[in-house]
C-alpha cells in the first residue's frame, strides 16, 4: 500500500516536470523540427488547476480527519490498524497531490 501511495506520486511529479519541460522547450525551440503542442497548455489554467487541487485537498483532508472522529465514537477503542493505516495513507496522498496541482497550475 505505501509503495502504491509512493509510486502515484513519483507519477504526478514526472507528468509536471514532463509537461513543463515540453512547454519550456517548445516556447524556446530548443529540440528542432515541429512544435510540440500548447493546445492543451490553454485548459490548465490557474483557476481550474486551484480547483482541482483544492478539491483533492479537501478530499484528503476529509479522509484523515474522519478517523479520529470515528475513533472517538468508538469510546476510544482499540484501533483498527490495517484500515486506519490504509485510510491514513490514501489521505495523505490525496493532500499532497492536490498541493502539487495548486503549486503546478501557477506556471
């Protein structure tokens, strides 16, 4: 489960640098022959990027906020590990993709 959680980030963090690097090329001319294309480059904006990313945020947030609640309906039980571990970690990753898509958007 943490390498999934690693892995997907690692993949969000190539696909920026890979976008950025094709538009910083393209815009310079770096690499010869046709221009890569920016029609796309006009749908990330930073407003729709801010969104996305505040949603995955808020998402995230959600997820980790709602295990103490629930640990605390249970009358401060015994926690359940593997699920709260599970959750823990699909909420983190959210936070942080959705912080990567807000910082991302600004270029």
């Amino acid at each position: 489960m943490l390498l999934c959680c690693l892995s997907l980030m690692l993949a969000c963090q190539t696909r920026w640098l890979l976008a950025f690097a094709k538009l910083y090329c393209g815009v310079n001319g770096i690499f010869p022959g046709p221009q890569p294309p920016k029609g796309w480059f006009n749908h990330l904006t930073l407003e729709r990027g801010s969104c996305m990313g505040g949603g995955l945020l808020l998402l995230g947030f959600g997820i980790n906020l709602s295990l103490p609640l629930e640990w605390l309906n249970k009358d401060v039980d015994a926690l359940e590990i593997e699920y709260n571990m599970r959750m823990a970690l699909w909420g983190s990753t959210l936070m942080i993709l959705g912080v990567q898509a807000i910082c991302g958007s600004f270029f």
